[in-house]
C-alpha cells in the first residue's frame, strides 16, 4: 500500500464497513450504465420464458407475470464501477415463485444464464437466486422500472455485482455446467462477490 | 490452418486465471485541458499495454489507511507508453478534486488495468468510425482517434467522424489537438456542437443539443455500417443511442459508456 501525498478522502463518520463493501462509496443517485443502446420492448409483445436444455418449461406474458406473486425486497446494491446505493426497494417475482409457477419442485441444473433483449447476458449459480434471494423485478422505488434501469424487468441478485441483475431479462436458462455470460467473457468475475471484492477474472 | 485457430481461442477452462495486479503508478506531468478537467500523464512500470477505449482503476490512499477507488478512462493510445487520464473535477467529489487540483508530478497512486474489452476499438476492426462524445467522455474516443493518426496509412484508411458536444467553447476538451488531427489529410470529419453558451463569433459548430437531424448529418448512412462508440452523460448518452438507433443503425453496432453524474468520482 502506497500513501497518496494529500489525498484525505471523505469523512470517515458515515463510512459503515458492514454493509459499504471494499472499495465501495455511497450514492444517493442511480447511475446508468449499459454497454448499448436502452431497448424498448412494449408489453404486449413482452413475455419471460424458462429454458431447461431444448425445452421452454415456463413462459409467462406480461399479464400472467403480473398475476403471480408479487414480493417487495429493500436492498443495498452494488455495482462494479464502485457506487453503491442503500436500502433500495423492488418488487417483482422471486425465482422460487417462477419456478413453482412453471410446476418444477426441484431446479433441473445448478447454473442459470440470463438472456436479455439487446443480445446481453449473465450467469449465475442457481443457487443464488433461490430462497428469496433472486428476484425479477418489474418495479423500483413503487414505480414501474424505468427502460434505462431494465425495465420492464431485470433480474435483482443484490449480494452479488450489479452487472450479474441483468437487465432487460427475457429468458432464463438453466445449464448443467457454468458458461461465462457478457462481461464475464470479457474479464469480469465469473461469480461477483462485492464483499470478496471479486470484481474481474483472477480476483 | 488449426494452430491459428488454436492461438486465438480462450485459454483452456481452468487455467489458473492471472490477477489484474495493482501497480504503481507516478505523475509526471500534468495539463490543464479546461478549467474543469486536467490530464494526468502517468509512468506506470510494467504496463502490460491497452486497446484504446479501455480503462483503469485507481486507488488512492490517505494516511490513515483509508482507500478511495474510481474507474477513468484512458486518453492515450497503445502507441504511447505513458497513460494519460483526463479527469473532470466534479462538486462534492472525493476523488476528482484530488486528481484535478492536486497531484503533481511525483506523486504516486495505485492503478490496475486495463479494463474492459467491449468499449474498444483498434485499426485492425476497421471502420467507418463514428464517435460521438458529451464533456470528458472524449477521452476513451480520443485514444481511438489517436492510436487512428498513429496508424499511418491503416488508420487514414478508415474513415471516421467525431461529434463532440461540450458545454461552452472554454470548455471543449483537446480543442488544439482536435483541430491538427481534423485538418491533417486522411478522412477524419470533427463536428463540434455547444450546449450551454452562446458560440464565439465565426463559430462553424451547431449550438444545440446532439439531436436526430444533427447525428444524421454529421454520422454515416446506416448502409455503411459503422460502428459507432458514444461515450458522456447517461442522459446524452441515452438519446444519442436512441436516435442512432432511431435512424436505422445496427442497435449491436452501438457500443455505449456512460458516467453517471454520481457526485462521487
């Protein structure tokens, strides 16, 4: 570690070292960041689709997905590029609710790629999104989601980078063996921890 | 045949991945670019080089211990060893203020890198080449405009166009260095537009917002397939790709970085 001549930095008083991980400040904002244009996908031609192999198991329309359960989460999030923004509320569907909607009892595999409009992805271990922890969320802050932040729905993974609560989801695939999604192809972590500060491949 | 496709595939699955280290970077010059924005030109040891449009991380250190970190863009090109950062002093910054008003040469920080392969772009890509650029968010374009004039022959080959919105005539960032790279022969049109003040007499910009008509004017048909790069604002960032779009570019041929008004960097 090297001391940088001058560099004081903010007031330590607010800094909360239990819930800002390493490497991590506070805003107030909601930052964009997107590596293409924003797609705009009207509703009515919107739908979500679960994937096993070859097979849909599950696809829903806009109506069908508003007529499942509805959870609201309060959450810190944390992106990659540093920000991190607390206590932000959403509602969506959590994946357990997806996945007994689709009729499945237990997940066919233990990884997930996220396919969303635009051509991005992420992946994930399904684990991770299990018992409450995933959510494809539709709302933020009691406002539908914004095209700019995802909308009309993201996936929302808050223990893991921001980039892994891909937005704009359309499909979710189930895969017997993990496979790196748009970042993670491109030198960011395969899994993400905030708090292990895995932020690219090798951290 | 083989072998070449075997040289440019991943390393094999499991291969033990190579951390992107921290290293230590010294300030060895600085330039005012405007009153907001200072570039910093860095000697980083063992610089493991970079495609323009690429990034680093910067940790800065208090005494106490305590660390900050921040993403920048690169300004410079592959071609140059040294790394140039053009940063923006923004109001309640933490960071910014300290690499725009204090650093000196010198001085040292730690920087990891580079960042990033999506936002990139090389003369070997090939073009047309269209960038358009709100305040610091030049500078990852610059690299490309750079490492395009540092290309000899390859690089005029390339035809390429730069829209560049700043928010007064003080403010637009590598003004005099823009000005050489737009009036050297070799394909590169420069467009400027001002935001927020009115021109200097005999200004030959536009004194608006990017909008529609003026990227149709500016950018390339859609039927020559560019590959645009926009890079500002998020909310000059978000209509810029909407109307490119909107003018019936290849969506997948739009590569967007935006920074967020964050108050933090």
């Amino acid at each position: 570690m090297i001391r940088t001549r001058g560099f004081t930095g903010r007031s330590r008083a607010n800094a909360d070292e239990q819930r800002v991980p390493p490497g991590q400040y506070v805003t107030d904002d909601f930052p964009v960041l997107s590596a293409g244009p924003t797609p705009h996908t009207p509703l009515d031609r919107w739908t979500l689709a679960l994937q096993d192999g070859g097979s849909l198991v599950g696809k829903w329309t806009w109506e069908e997905f508003q007529a499942l359960p509805q959870t609201e989460l309060t959450v810190d999030i944390h992106c990659v590029t540093k920000w991190s923004k607390l206590g932000t509320v959403w509602e969506g569907v959590t994946i357990d609710d997806l996945l007994a909607a689709a009729g499945l009892e237990e997940p066919s595999a233990p990884h997930l790629m996220a396919h969303c409009d635009g051509g991005y992805t992420a992946n994930l271990p399904l684990e991770d999104l299990l018992d409450g922890k995933g959510l494809v969320a539709t709302r933020f802050d009691g406002e539908p989601l914004a095209p700019e932040h995802g909308g009309p729905a993201r996936l929302l993974v808050p223990h893991l980078y921001f980039w892994k609560s891909a937005k704009w989801v359309r499909r979710l695939r189930f895969m017997e063996h993990d496979e790196p999604g748009f970042w993670e192809s491109l030198g960011y972590h395969i899994y993400g921890d905030p708090w292990r500060e895995q932020r690219y491949d090798g951290d | 045949m083989s072998s070449a496709t075997t040289a440019i595939e991943a390393p094999p699955a499991g291969a033990a991945a190579r951390r992107l280290a921290w290293r230590q970077a010294e300030v060895v010059e600085r330039i005012a670019e405007t009153p907001r924005a200072t570039t910093l030109v860095l000697d980083v040891p063992d610089w493991p080089g970079h495609l323009a449009g690429q990034h680093v991380d910067i940790r800065l250190t208090a005494d106490d211990g305590y660390q900050a970190q921040r993403s920048y863009s690169i300004a410079s090109p592959p071609e140059v060893p040294r790394l140039a950062l053009t940063i923006t002093r923004l109001e309640r910054g933490e960071v910014s203020p300290w690499l725009v008003d204090e650093a000196r040469p010198g001085d040292r920080f730690e920087l990891r890198g580079p960042i990033g392969g999506y936002f990139a772009w090389s003369v070997a890509a090939g073009g047309p080449l269209l960038l358009v650029a709100g305040g610091s968010g030049i500078a990852p374009l610059m690299a490309m405009l750079r490492h395009r004039a540092a290309s000899g022959e390859a690089g005029r080959a390339v035809p390429a166009r730069l829209l560049f919105s700043s928010r007064s005539y003080g403010d637009i960032i590598y003004r005099e260095e823009l000005e050489r790279l737009g009036s050297a022969p070799g394909g590169l049109l420069i467009v400027h537009t001002l935001t927020h003040e009115r021109p200097p007499p005999g200004w030959r910009g536009h004194a608006r917002l990017i909008d529609s008509p003026m990227l149709a004017e500016v950018g390339f048909p859609p039927a020559a397939a560019p590959k645009v790069f926009v890079c500002g604002p998020t909310p000059m960032v978000e209509a810029v790709a909407e109307a490119v779009v909107s003018l019936g570019h290849d969506p997948g041929r739009v590569k967007t970085e935006r920074f967020g008004a964050t108050g933090g960097r």
